[in-house]
C-alpha cells in the first residue's frame, strides 16, 4: 500500500476529509493521467474534478489500475466532482451524477457540489430563471439519500445563498468550495462556514497562475500572489518556496487546499508544506496584507437571479 498524507478535516457528519487534494481544471488525457499517478504515488488522497473539466474518465481509468493492483483501496481516496449549471433542475441530478460514476467507475462519491448556483437549460445557451437554489439543494439531498454521495456541498455561493439554504435543509451543507488566496481571503465566508458547521476548500489557492492557458476568458490585469514581498520574505526565513507558504497559511486557516499542478516537481513540493508551522505573528501578518482581487469573477452568471457576486458587480 502506498503512504498517505494524514492531514484531514471532519465534515459534519463524520467523514473525514484529506486537508490537501490535487485540483483538476483544465488538465486533460495523457497529461492528467500523469498528474495524477505522481499525486497518488506521493501521498495525495483527495482528487477534485467535475463533469465540465471533461476528465472524469481518465481519473475513472487511474483510480481503477490503482485499486485494482492493490495499490489503494476505494477507502483511501475521497473523490469530489460537480453538477454542471445546465442540470441544476432537481429532475436532473440523480442521472448526472450517475453518469459522473459510470465515468469514474465508481459506486459513490466523496463529495457532490453544485458547481454553480445558476441553473441553465439544457444547452447552456440560455438562463433557467425558474430554478432557485433551494430547488437544487432538495435535487441533492435525494442523491446524498440513495448513498450515491458521502457528502453534499456547494461552490462559489454566496453567504446569503448558503443562509437560504441552511432554512430548509433536511441535509446541510458539508463543504463550501470557493476561490481562496491571499488577496482574497474570505474572511466573513469563512465565518459563515463556522457558523453552520461547513468545511470550506479553496480553489486557486496560489492564484491559478496556470489559468491563462484558458483563453475563453480574458482574464485581464492581476497582482501575482506569487510575487508577493511578504510571501518571499517568509519562504526565505522559513526555507520555502512562495507557493508552499501560500498553502500552509491556509492550512493553518483550516481551509483545504486543491492546487492544479501537471507538473511532478510542483506537485511534490505542493504536499512538502506539513513539516513546519507558519508562527502566529507571521499568519497575522499574512493576514492583515490589505490588497483584494477576486480572480474568478464569472461574469456568466451576471443577469441571473441567483448571481452569487451581484453585489461585487
């Protein structure tokens, strides 16, 4: 049996969450078969994926040589993927997490999130204004019933979407997934979380340098968290490299991390953050950096009722 990184969370009910996962955006065939074999082989146990990243076949294909060699058991690894907007409807989910199972080979996921909180129609040409995010959470409570699920959450929701939600849940949410860094911090997300019991993941957590190689969004002017003075300062007195400081500050903020790496070198160092402790006066520091960006800003869902960033619009 291959070794694992220990570090988890606990969900809500119980399930115990690996704290640092490969991220999955934009990583495709040979390219995400490789990443993901030098993850595994190096302790990763969380894989986070979704229908619209068009790779759940391949990590289906891995994951089953894996379990099948002996190498890992289904136990080992907690697998997350996500509903795509054009099937938000609650009629629809049963069957498109059933085909994200077929396509990973697998009898249940770790963890279901609505990718999104604005529904679509079909072919994604147009909005669903009918479908409230509530309508959706109770299409999701039915999957997490039949056991197709281990636990249910949500990704780039609001506060206000997610204090909706908590209303009427019979099955609260479980994990909240929403971009993460430091220039934004989410700070009062956060709090939100802790208030209903909910796990939070960043996504882009070192500022998905690699998203430029998206070219449907233009993704305009940023800061690069990487370059950051105070990060450099502190990989130098701690022995790290920038990217690992970004990810142990929020480790030590309880937050799991998925940074996207195809790269093997990258992707080791990204899991080499466990064996030192960021001091409480430099995580304050690191804390109170004033500057703000949003990266991902989804200007898809403006227009849309359940837009989840109108108010930064």
């Amino acid at each position: 049996m291959l070794p694992a990184l220990n570090q988890s969370i606990k969900l809500s009910n119980g399930l115990k969450m690996p704290l640092l996962g490969l991220g999955t955006w934009q990583a495709q065939s040979k390219e995400m078969e490789v990443a993901l074999k030098v993850a595994l082989d190096n302790g990763y146990r969380l894989i986070d994926t979704a229908k619209i990243y068009g790779n759940e076949t391949i990590i289906g294909k891995v994951l089953k040589e894996y379990i099948n060699s002996g190498r890992l058991t289904r136990d080992d690894v907690f697998i997350t993927t996500k509903l795509w907007c054009t099937h938000n409807k609650p009629t629809y989910i049963e069957s498109e997490l059933v085909g994200s199972l077929r396509r990973l080979q697998l009898e249940y996921v770790d963890l279901y999130l609505v990718h999104f909180p604005t529904c679509f129609n079909q072919a994604g040409t147009a909005f669903d204004k009918t479908v409230k995010v509530e309508d959706t959470w109770r299409g999701m409570e039915a999957v997490y019933e039949k056991g197709l699920t281990k636990s249910l959450g949500i990704s780039n929701f609001s506060n206000e979407q997610i204090e909706r939600i908590m209303k009427i849940a019979k099955v609260p949410i479980h994990n909240s997934q929403a971009e993460v860094n430091l220039y934004w911090p989410q700070f009062e997300h956060q709090e939100v979380c802790k208030k209903y019991n909910i796990s939070l993941t960043a996504f882009a957590p070192i500022g998905s340098p690699g998203r430029y190689n998206y070219k449907a969004i233009n993704w305009g002017e940023t800061k690069d968290v990487l370059e950051d003075k105070t990060v450099i300062e502190l990989g130098k007195k701690y022995n790290k490299t920038p990217a690992q400081i970004l990810l142990r500050h929020l480790t030590q903020r309880d937050i799991a991390i998925i940074p996207k790496s195809s790269n093997k070198n990258r992707i080791i160092q990204n899991s080499q953050i466990f064996d030192f402790k960021i001091d409480d006066n430099d995580m304050e520091r690191l804390n109170s950096i004033p500057f703000r960006q949003r990266i991902f800003k989804q200007e898809f869902m403006i227009g849309h009722p359940e837009d989840s960033f109108i108010s930064e619009r």
